[in-house]
C-alpha cells in the first residue's frame, strides 16, 4: 500500500490558522498585515516644486492674442480661437525651421544687435516689431526671413528684387498713408533739427554719402517709429554713443595707467636685480680678501714661528 493510503486525511481535523494556533500554545499573535502597514513609517509625500507649463489652450485669450502679436499674427483675421491656435503652432514652427545667421543678419542690418544666447523665437520677436519699407543692403536670406515673418509664402530661393516687391505690395492702403504721413512729419522735423544732428546711415548704404542723404536718416526713423518712437530711437542712440565714447576714454586712460604701472614694475625690477648683482659682488671680493688674509696669516706661523 501506498504511502498516501496509509496515512489517510481526516476530514473531521480543523486547520486552525497562525493566528490560532499562537493562541493555543499561548503564544504572542502573529502582527497582522494592517498592523505591520500601520507600524511602518509614513512615506513623505511628493509635491512638485515647479508648475508644469501652460499648453496654449489653457491661456485665456487676451494672452493668446499678445503671443500671436509677438510673432507677427494678426489675431483679428481668426474668427475662432483654435484657429488662432493653430496659427500659433504653425508660426512657432516656421520660426524654428528659419536660418539663424539669416536672422541675426536682419537685426544687424536694422542696427540692433542680437542679444547673446537668444533663442530663435527671441529674434524672431525683434525682426517682427521692424516697420521698415527701405531694404537697402539686406541679404538675400535675410529678406526670405522677413517676408515669411511678414506673412508672405516664400520658397527661399527668391531673388532680391521679386522679394522687395512682394514685401512694398502686401502693404496696405492705409498703412501706405500713414507711411506717406510719417515721412511728412520726418522731414519737418529734419529740417527743423538740421544736418548737425543726423546719425551715421543704414549699415549696408554707401560710405560716400552726402551730408544731405546722412541728414534724413532721423526722416527714416520717424517713418518707421513715428515721431516719438523716432526721436526716442535717436535718443537712445546718442545716449549710447557718448556712453560708449566714455568707455573707450575710460578704457584708454586705464590702458595707460596699466602701461606706466609696468614701466616703474620693470624700472623697480632692473634696479632690484643690480643691487643683488651689486652685494653678490661685494660678498664674492670679501670673501678672496678673508681667503688671502688666512693664506698670509698661515704661511707667516709657518715660516715665522715664534
């Protein structure tokens, strides 16, 4: 017979769980599960530290409306607001597929330096608070940049002229007068101020412009900025010339303390170096005359003992 039939199970026996069978021999009870969960120490809990970032859809629509303005849209020519959405996310991509030495080319023709480390959509914001008409001495790819930031469908390969067309036919009638008015008002205030007052021209312009040509510039910048826009531009611009003239003066006058400073460091330097060279030799000569002091004084007890 089987080991299994020999040792049959009892269907009368009671399985007592753990927990009894501690009972029964009068042992501690098992902890629980709950009772070792409730025992542990509670985990800290996580919080974020920073918000995550708001998608576009969460931002109320004034704001919406100022991002697309930052990026050259026009929020009154979308009737819905995932329209304007969309256009949001198509401009940002435009943005981001654009040449960045082509945009830092557009800000330096337009005299405001790029600043540092900035992103594309940085520079793009620049390039689109530009009102220009005037595109003497733009680059080639520095125009396809501004016509796609200008709203124009633009393939890149574009030759210059094609583009200065297409940019001075998408202006509008009324922003042509205003143009037109701008100009007026420059050219008062031009003549008003005089040629003393004018600023270096456009980079890109001939350099053997007239004094005449130069004097219009302030016209350009009030055509551009409007009056206060354009007088504020020039005084910027001046405030930042005599700034830098003082820097470079400050600079020049601390280069030549620098210079004097190291000609009395090197005068200091050669008379330090002679007076060791001086008491080397003066130490070397005692030190023969002591020599032949003792060489005298030792052949005289030799030769002359007492």
């Amino acid at each position: 017979m089987s080991r299994g039939s020999s040792n049959p199970t009892n269907p009368d026996e009671l399985k007592l769980l753990p927990d009894a069978l501690h009972a029964t021999a009068g042992l501690p009870a098992a902890p629980s599960s709950a009772a070792l969960t409730s025992s542990l120490p509670a985990s800290p809990q996580i919080t974020a530290t920073t918000p995550p970032a708001r998608q576009l859809v969460d931002r109320p629509q004034e704001e919406l409306e100022i991002i697309a303005e930052d990026l050259g849209l026009k929020p009154r020519l979308y009737k819905t607001r995932q329209q304007l959405i969309s256009a949001i996310h198509a401009r940002r991509q435009l943005i981001a597929g654009m040449n960045r030495e082509a945009m830092v080319d557009v800000l330096r023709w337009a005299n405001r330096p790029p600043p540092p480390g900035a992103s594309k959509e940085t520079l793009a914001h620049e390039i689109v608070s530009l009102r220009t008409m005037r595109f003497e001495g733009l680059t080639q790819r520095g125009l396809v940049v501004l016509a796609a930031l200008r709203g124009l469908e633009v393939k890149g390969d574009e030759p210059i002229p094609l583009l200065v067309r297409r940019l001075k036919r998408q202006e509008s009638f009324f922003s042509k007068i205003n143009r037109k008015r701008r100009t007026l008002l420059g050219a008062v205030v031009s003549n008003f101020i005089g040629p003393a007052a004018a600023s270096p021209s456009r980079p890109g312009a001939p350099s053997d412009a007239t004094a005449e040509g130069r004097s219009l510039s302030i016209k350009h910048e009030i055509e551009e900025a409007g009056l206060f826009g354009g007088l504020a531009g020039r005084i910027k611009k001046s405030a930042d010339g005599y700034v830098n003239q003082k820097l470079d003066e400050i600079e020049a006058r601390i280069d030549r303390k620098l210079d004097e400073i190291d000609r009395r460091l090197a005068e200091w330097r050669d008379k330090e170096i002679a007076n060791r060279i001086l008491i080397l030799k003066i130490t070397l000569w005692a030190s023969v005359i002591v020599g032949l002091f003792s060489l005298v004084y030792s052949y005289i007890q030799i030769h002359f003992p007492r």
